[in-house]
C-alpha cells in the first residue's frame, strides 16, 4: 500500500484535498441518471400497484398455493439478506483489519447494505397474507419462533447499518450544506438538518472515530446472525433440502460472495459514470476485490459440496427426489447454470491477472449476482414442490410465478437501486476525508480544510 | 318461540333470538332461512326486534323466527386452554378404510370448508413396487410436540391442554411458516376470499369452528372442539361407514367409533398400533392400526370421486 | 314482513331457491320440507309429500322417563333423518285428546326436531306423581297439526321396569351385579332371559365389560367383572352404566351407578415452559439469553444515538481552528 502513502507537506495535501472534494462532491444527474432514475421509479410504482391488488384480492394473485405457499418473495428476501450482509464485510472487517484500500469503497457497499436490508423488510411484509396483523409480532409474539428471531434481527442490522453509514458521512454532509451552490432550498435544508451542525472540531471526529470501531465491532456478529437466522427458517423444519445442519454457513457464505459482486458491480458502474472517480476506484482495487471474491467463491463452493454432495451420496429415499430433480431433472438447467456460472466460472476467470481487469471483473460480478438471486430461488422453491403429494390439482404440484408477482419482486429491486441511486446522486459516495487520512494526509489538515469549506 | 323460552327473561331472549341468527348458520344444517320460509306457523303477533346478519336491527314477529340450537361458540380465550381433564387421542384402522370419503365429504360441509381446502385427505401409499397398496386417512396429527406451534410468531396456532392443536385466524399473520415446519402437510392457507353459503355469513368465529374462514390465515383439521366439548364424536368419526375411526380420552383408556367402544391400550396391544413418523419426534395423537387382514380388497380410486380431483 | 326479513337476512343463491319456493308455497298455502335439498326437489316437481316414518322411543333413565321422537324418510333408497322440521309433532299419552289434568293422560307435549333430528320430552317429575298409578303407557306421536302430513304418527307401548346396580368390590375381583325388574301386578318382579348390557361411562358412549351378550339369569340378575387396571373419574368413582337397549316391551332402561375406584386417570395437561408453549411460558434459558443479547446490542445502538446527539451540542460549542 506503500503507493497510497506518500510523504506530503501540507501545501501539496492541501492542494490533494481541494481536488478530492472537486471530484468527489455529488452533482447533478445526466440523461442517462435521469433515465435510468424514472425507469426504477415506474418499476418500483408498478411493484405497489400489484401490491394494492394482493391487497384486496389476496396472495391468490400469486403462483403460490398450498403445495409450493412460499415462492419468489420469500427467495427474493433471502437473496436481499445475502446481499445486505456485504456493508459488514467491506466496511467492518477490513476496518478492523487496518486493511488500506477500504476506504472508497465502505460508503457505497454500506448504502448497498441499507437499501438491501429496507427491502428485505419491506418484502417479507408483502409475503405475509394478514399484513394488517403485524403488530401482533409485538402483542403476542413468541420468542420460540425463529421469524421474531429474524425480524429482531433485520432491525437490530439495519438500525447498525444507518448507524454505520450515517456517522463517517457526516463530514460529507457538512461539506455539501456548505460548498454545493445552487441547489434547491429543500435540500440545503435536508443537508443541514442531517449534517447536525458538524463543525469539523476534532471532538466530533474523535466521537465519529469511536462510534465505527463500536459499530465494526458489533456489526460482525449481528451480520452473521441474520443471514444465519434466515437459514433457519428453512433448517428448523424437516423438509428435505432444508432439513440441514450447514445451512448457516452454508448462507452466510453465498451472502459474502453475492455482497461482493455488488460491490464490485457498483464500482464498475460509478467509475464508468463518474470518469474522475478511476483516481479512486482504481484497478488495483478491482484486483483486490477481485481476489477477495475468488476466495468468498472457494468458500461457498466448500460449503457447497457439503450441502448437496453428502446427502447424494447417502440419497435417503425424501432427499433423493429432491436431489434428483435438481441434478438431473426439472430443475436441473437453473442448478448447474447457477453453480457453473454463480461459482466456478468467476472463481477461475478471476485467477488470471487480466480477468481482473474492471470490465472483466465486472462481468464476473453481475453472474454472480444474477446466479445469486436464481440460486436462492433453488433453495426455496424445489424443496416444496417435490414432496409425495396426491389428490391436489396438477399446477399445484409446480409453481410458476405470476406476471404481478415478477412485477413485485421486481419493484422491490427497483426500490433497493433507487436508494442507491438517490443516495449516489445526493451524498458523496466516497468518503473525502477518510480517503485523505488512507493517503497520508494528517488529521489535522484534513480537519481543517473540511472546516475551511464551512466558512466559505 | 313462546313456550321454548318461557322461563328465560326478556334480555336473555333477545340474547338468544341475535345470536341464533348470527351464528345458528354455524350449526348442522343452516337451513334457517328456509325453514322459516316453508313454515305454515301462523304470525304470532308478537314483535320481537333482531340484529340481521348485516348489523341491522330489525323488528320482526316472533313467529318468523324459526327455532334452532343456541349457539356453542367457545370464545378465543377459553378456546386457547381447552376441556379440562381430557385427552384426545384418534385411532385409525386402516384395515377398515376403502376410501369411501365419507368422512371427507363431512368434514368438508360441518366446516363449511370451501376451493380447495381439504383438512382430511385420503392417499394412496404404496411404499414400493413390492409392497401392498392401501388407504391412509390423514387428518392433523395434533402433534404432544407440535413443531407447526414451535415456529408460530404470534401464538395463532396453540397447544391446548387437552392435546388439541387449533388455528385462531384472527390472529394469524399469514406468514405460513407452520406449513414448512409440518412434517404431515395438513395445512391450509386461505389464498383468497373464501365463499360461504349465504346464511354463513355473519356467524361468530370461534378457533373451535374454524369458522367463517378468512382470507391470508392458515387453517387445518381441528378434532371438532366443537362436537367434543358436547361429549360427541367429530363428524369425520360418525360419518364413516365402515368404522375406520376411533376418538377417545387417554386419560379414561377408552376409544369409540360409534358403534364400538374399546379400551385404547388393548386395541393397540392387539392390532400393533403405530404413529406415523415417530422418527421426527413430533408425538402425534393419532394412531394408526396396519393394513392387516383387510376388510376390502384395495381398489384404486374412480377418478374425481376425491375432493380435490374433481375440481382439476 | 317474510318477504322482508328474508331479504334483509339472506342473499345469493339462497335468496333465489328461497324465492321460488316462497312461490310455490304461496300457492300450496302449506308445505313441508327440510332444507334446500328438499325445496330443490320438491321443485322438481315431485310436489307430492314425501313419505315420513315417524319413530318412537321411550328411555328410563335412573327413573326419569323421556320420550324421543325422529322421523325419517327414504330418498334414493337411503333412510335420511328429517332435521329442523317446521311442523311441531304432538305427542299424546293413552289416548289422542286434550289434556286431562287429573290423570296426565291426552296431549302432553309439543315436539320440535332439532338439527340433529330428534325431538325429546323429557317427564317432569311432577308429572310423574300425576300417572304414578299407571305401570304402563301407550305413547302416540302424532304431526296432526300438519295438514299434509297428519296421519304420520306411531305409537309405542312400554312396560314400567327398572335396573338396579350393585358392587361387590374385593382387591383382586370387582364385581358389577345388574338386577332387571318389572312391574307385574302390584309389584315389581325380576324379569330373565333378557340381554342387558353393561358399561363403564365414558367420554363417547360407555365401555362395555363383562361377558358380552349375556341374558339376566331366572333372579333377573347379570353379572360383570370390572378390568382392575381401568383408569376411573378424577374423584376416586368409576360410573356404572347397564342398559336395556330398545326392548318391545320396556324400551330404553337404563341405570347409572358411581362405585369408589382407586385407579385414577394419568391426567397430565400439557402445560410448562417450552419450546411449543405461548409466548409468555418460553423456556427461561431462551428468554434469559435472547434478553442478555437484545439488551447488549441494544444498548450500545442507544449509546451510538447518544454520541451523535453529542455531535451536536459540540457543533453548538463554539470552536475556532488555529486556536488549538
């Protein structure tokens, strides 16, 4: 990391800090933005129309029935969870491991993070059939049952996630409430109220400094648990497929490889939109992330093997259709398409120095984040379609889901990447003053030039 | 009208008469309205003012108003704890069963049970090329250990004292996970609107009746709470015609099926009673005696004659 | 006023099938039927009445007397109980006539049958002490208050008779004696070679024991040796059941008796602290360990809120860089 860290007088840091801020400042979309921005909208909007509908007609409207009652939304939760557990993986772990080239890259995998576990939320809330009963969890809720666990802990992980993100942006929002010029009143207004008055006096950086070593500390074991807990409500039953004592880790891992094809994915994409943002987001950082991801990859392909290769070696007489329809039948295309492309193939593109360039990279992460969310809908869905069943009609026996369930599953990731959108487009998405100190640049300037920018 | 409530003063008549017409639709037949109708009682001439189906409150001669059983509806709470003292256990003979569904057909018009919510189902098992087909009644287990109560965010679904496992669909959250977590699949979910008989409409739930049934909840096989907590049979239990079923207290040993009535343990002491999958730990309270020296030589079903293949 | 009221209270297909057989009703002036099914097929122009067989029962129970009345009839070749009939059923002793009050006998009652097809008159006792000459009673049902339907009617004769119970009970053999008697003449005298069932109450129906299928020997009298191991009632009593079943001559007798027993029911509700309790009975290590857990990173979430409100009363501290 030797080449972050130069000697630097304080003319020269200075004059490094006024052109981070240059670059770094959020700034008006272009048509592209725009477009890109209306078009999530419409998807999200359309995902609340289908919503009011199973509203009043009920989860009819979906391809779920009794056979096969949880579909889409449940394995649409799940890959939302995975994804979300990245903001502990980028942001706390590397933080607590003093690793050096973290620092443009926490902000964007922590609002990957929030926008995921929101969704999550809201999604699981669009599974139920009596959402108007839901303050029943608190009325009458049972500590018994593995779904208060989870939803005890998707709010404890997403309180620490707001946490994690809002306290090193605060200088951010500082800096926006005073350089950006021009803006509407309403957010001017919006950047001052957030910003709660940040001065830039060592004091408030030394509380922001304490409260991201707590939150890297505590976030760790929250951010397993939920993706743990959430394997649990499918391994605390005795189905076939689920009935699984690797599950947690089983989840967990496919959730860091999936969180870190997000990240490497919005890398990508800032840097191809953002031109100067390649000072920050450089190559070598996609190297690196790339070789984080072949590890994450090897790790859930260990877990992998674990969870389909010794129950088939077994293939007692429940496991053994469900295995079968998976290696070679019904769904047998998705499985080996989800485990060729979702896993080996990035794991051996990504050994070679050139498939680690950005665009290559790139490419890697978005298979594995599209055989990430099909790879859930395997581990949901299969398990319930294959039990013995009898005198129940045909279709019930497979589930297809239906165009408004497409449309609302689709609108929660609209949801998901408008956040990030909005944020991108609001918030500095790289965090000026923590990319200073990675370089080298003392405290003190730094504090101090973020504090010229006040009085400007 | 006059003479049936004599001795009764005037609230709990009107007590009686509201909650006849609320929730008598609950009870057996529901024909109240036609009887009424057909009768050839002449108008008393007394008025009597009646809260309609729709919460309006008319008034109405007596006469009109046709007798029928005051309503045993047990509300939630005392639903929740169950009949002291008592329980149930079923015995199913499947030497006895040539799926006549029967029981079936009564479960589905006591519970008023509508689409393609089937509590009791009938299968086929045939647990490989070289063993012997038969019939196996599946009615919930209502499991000692019930692991659908296990995972319940919100206690919808309970254990009660008695051994009876009941939905209360008006606290389900619909989240449906205690149909993952069943290991039997006797499980409903209500995907939409259910449909009733018109003179259902109204009625009072009770976790008891399971009725009405409402959209997003999950529901099952109750033991019929109701018919127990009057010392009778459940419906699917009297309306088999070859005595497949058994229902009884464990506490008193004894199991009936109607016509017979027989000690618990030496009915499974003599026909090797059994659970099904004891191995899961679960503990059901339904047991099944094996297909042995039976009464009817297998025959596969007609099609459609089952509930749900007639509706494919 | 019917109109109305059925309007308001049912709608849909009820409404229709309910309209039109208002119709025909209105036309007939009078009918009878039990339910849609039998509007539907009265519709289908089999307006003819159906044919009733009306049964009558009598039960003594203990020596309370009641009378049962159910009709039936056959449709598609199937005997079908007629519930909830509309037409009261009356019921006569000796004799169909009015009232007499001096000896009970003529019109005692007005039957309904209820949902399950059966209409009772249970004896008061007071009308007991009114016909206690009388050892013997002729019941006549009659639906003669329909017009269609008045002659339906049965009569049944029964025999005064009685079961006396008693228990013989010994550590290794217990012992149940049943002692069927009738009134002949001026008293009542053991009746033999009649089968009488014995029982032990329970839940549904009660638990035959005993030989099965044995008569009352030349006293009147029928033994039965009780199964040691039968768990009892909950106070310390077994209740004892012996019954004639539906005799010509005596119809229902019936006598109960409650004997001290020791074995008692394994009564074990299911209550305690686990995994499959209510919310409020979770195992305490669970509850004692989720609690720890929330509280820690609770806490520290509340104590992160707390720095940032520190964030900003710092802001509000003036502070002037170059000073340090």
């Amino acid at each position: 990391m030797e080449k972050y860290k130069k000697e630097l007088n304080d003319a020269d840091a200075i004059e490094l800090l006024h052109q981070y801020n240059e670059d770094l400042l959020p700034r008006k979309f272009g048509i592209i933005g725009k477009t890109w921005t209306l078009f999530l909208f419409i998807g999200f909007l359309t995902g609340i129309y289908c919503y009011t509908n199973q509203l009043k007609q009920g989860l009819v409207i979906t391809g779920m029935r009794d056979f096969v009652f949880w579909g889409i939304y449940i394995s649409n939760f799940v890959f939302f969870v995975a994804i979300s557990l990245v903001g502990s993986l980028i942001t706390a772990i590397l933080y607590l491991l003093r690793i050096s080239w973290r620092a443009p890259i926490t902000r964007l995998s922590e609002v990957i993070a929030v926008a995921a576990i929101t969704f999550a939320g809201l999604i699981i809330i669009v599974d139920m059939g009596r959402p108007d009963r839901m303050v029943n969890m608190i009325l009458h809720g049972r500590i018994q049952s593995p779904i208060i666990w989870d939803v005890m802990v998707v709010a404890t992980y997403m309180m620490l996630s707001i946490l994690l993100l809002y306290f090193p942006l605060l200088p951010g929002i500082a800096f926006c409430r005073d350089r950006l010029n021009g803006i509407p009143k309403w957010q001017k207004r919006m950047y001052s109220f957030l910003s709660l008055g940040w001065k830039n006096s060592p004091e408030q950086y030394k509380i922001v400094k304490k409260a991201i070593t707590i939150l890297s500390i505590t976030i760790i074991p929250v951010a397993l648990c939920i993706h743990t807990v959430t394997s649990w409500l499918f391994a605390s039953t005795y189905r076939p497929g689920w009935d699984s004592t690797n599950f947690g880790a089983y989840f967990v891992s496919g959730a860091f490889l999936v969180g870190s094809g997000g990240v490497i994915a919005g890398m990508y994409l800032l840097r191809r939109f953002y031109p100067a943002y390649d000072k920050y987001l450089t190559d070598d950082h996609f190297d690196r992330m790339a070789k984080l991801m072949v590890l994450l990859a090897m790790v859930y392909a260990y877990f992998s093997i674990n969870e389909y290769l010794i129950p088939a070696y077994k293939m007692k007489g429940e496991d053994s259709e469900h295995l079968n329809e998976l290696f070679t039948g019904y769904y047998a295309p998705m499985f080996w398409s989800v485990q060729i492309f979702g896993m080996i193939v990035p794991m051996i593109v990504l050994l070679f120095k050139n498939g680690r360039k950005p665009l290559p990279t790139f490419i890697m992460a978005v298979l594995v984040i599209i055989c990430a969310w099909f790879k859930r809908y395997l581990i949901v869905i299969p398990t319930m379609s294959f039990l013995p069943v009898q005198e129940i009609p045909e279709a019930w026996k497979h589930y297809s889901p239906t165009l408004q369930e497409w449309l609302i599953t689709g609108g929660s990731l609209a949801g998901a990447l408008l956040i990030i959108t909005l944020f991108v487009r609001f918030f500095p998405i790289i965090s000026v003053w923590e990319i200073a100190e990675e370089r080298g640049i003392s405290e003190g300037v730094i504090y101090k030039h973020m504090h010229e920018g006040n009085e400007k | 009208m006059k003479e049936d409530n004599s001795q009764d003063n005037k609230t709990t008549r009107k007590d009686f008469l509201r909650k006849s017409l609320l929730s008598g639709g609950v009870l057996a037949s529901g024909v109240i309205g036609i009887n009424k109708l057909i009768a050839d009682e002449k108008d008393s001439g007394e008025k009597v003012k009646v809260l309609t189906a729709d919460g309006k409150l008319v008034e109405v001669d007596s006469g009109n108003i046709s007798k029928c059983q005051a309503s045993t509806t047990t509300p939630s709470s005392e639903a929740r704890i169950g009949i002291p003292g008592k329980k149930y256990v079923m015995v199913i003979d499947l030497s006895r069963c040539k799926h006549a569904l029967k029981c079936q057909d009564a479960c589905q018009r006591y519970h008023h049970l509508s689409g393609m919510n089937v509590w009791l189902k009938v299968f086929k098992m045939q647990d490989s090329e070289n063993t012997a087909p038969y019939w196996l009644p599946k009615p919930c287990m209502h499991c000692d250990k019930p692991p659908c109560v296990k995972v319940c965010p919100v206690s919808a679904t309970y254990k009660r004292e008695d051994g009876i496992v009941l939905v209360d669909n008006e606290r389900c959250i619909g989240c449906r996970f205690c149909m993952a977590a069943c290991p039997y699949s006797t499980r409903s979910f209500n995907w939409q609107e259910p449909e009733f008989l018109s003179e259902s409409k109204g009625a009072v739930y009770s976790p008891e009746t399971g009725f009405p049934q409402k959209k997003g909840t999950v529901e099952k096989c109750d033991f019929c709470p109701d018919m127990l907590r009057e010392g009778k049979l459940p419906h699917c239990v009297t309306a088999c015609p070859n005595g497949v079923f058994y229902m009884g207290d464990l506490n008193e040993d004894t199991v009936s099926n109607g016509s017979e009535t027989v000690r618990f343990s030496q009915l499974m002491n003599d026909k090797g009673g059994y659970r099904l999958n004891e191995i899961l730990g679960t503990e059901p309270s339904v047991y099944y005696l094996p297909p042995v020296s039976r009464l009817f030589p297998f025959k596969d079903a007609e099609p459609g004659k089952g509930k749900m293949d007639a509706s494919e | 006023m019917k109109n109305n009221l059925l309007i308001r209270t049912l709608t849909g297909n009820t409404i229709l099938i309910s309209l039109l057989v208002g119709a025909l009703i209105l036309s007939r002036k009078e009918a009878i039927a039990q339910g849609a099914k039998d509007s539907a097929s009265l519709l289908a122009g089999q307006a003819d009445k159906l044919s009733f067989t009306m049964y009558l029962s009598s039960i003594v129970s203990n020596g309370n007397r009641s009378v049962k009345v159910q009709v039936r009839r056959k449709e598609n070749k199937k005997t079908i109980s007629v519930v909830n009939l509309k037409s009261p059923i009356n019921l006569y002793l000796n004799e169909v006539k009015e009232n007499n009050p001096t000896d009970g006998t003529g019109w005692i009652s007005k039957l309904h049958l209820n949902h399950e097809g059966e209409g009772t008159f249970e004896f008061p006792s007071k009308f007991n002490k009114l016909t206690s000459g009388l050892h013997e009673y002729t019941f006549i049902a009659k639906m003669d208050s329909d017009l269609i339907y008045k002659d339906v009617e049965d009569e049944i004769t029964i025999s005064d008779a009685k079961i006396d119970i008693e228990y013989t009970g010994e550590d290794s053999i217990k012992t149940v004696t049943a002692t069927l008697s009738a009134w002949k003449d001026l008293a009542y005298v053991p009746v033999p070679e009649i089968e009488v069932k014995l029982g032990i109450k329970r839940t549904f129906n009660f638990l035959p024991f005993g030989d099965p299928g044995l008569s009352t020997d030349e006293n009147g009298e029928i033994f039965g040796e009780l199964p040691l191991d039968i768990p009892g009632n909950a106070n310390g009593t077994l209740t004892i059941v012996a019954r004639l079943e539906d005799d010509e001559t005596y119809g229902t007798v019936e006598a109960t008796a409650d004997i001290p027993w020791t074995v008692l029911p394994k009564i074990n509700p299911l209550r305690g602290r686990t995994l499959w309790s209510s919310g409020d009975n979770a195992p305490l290590l669970l509850v004692i360990s989720s609690v720890t857990i929330i509280v820690i990173i609770w806490g520290t979430i509340i104590y992160l809120i707390y720095l940032l409100f520190r964030i900003k009363r710092l802001s509000k501290a003036s502070y002037t860089y170059g000073q340090k």
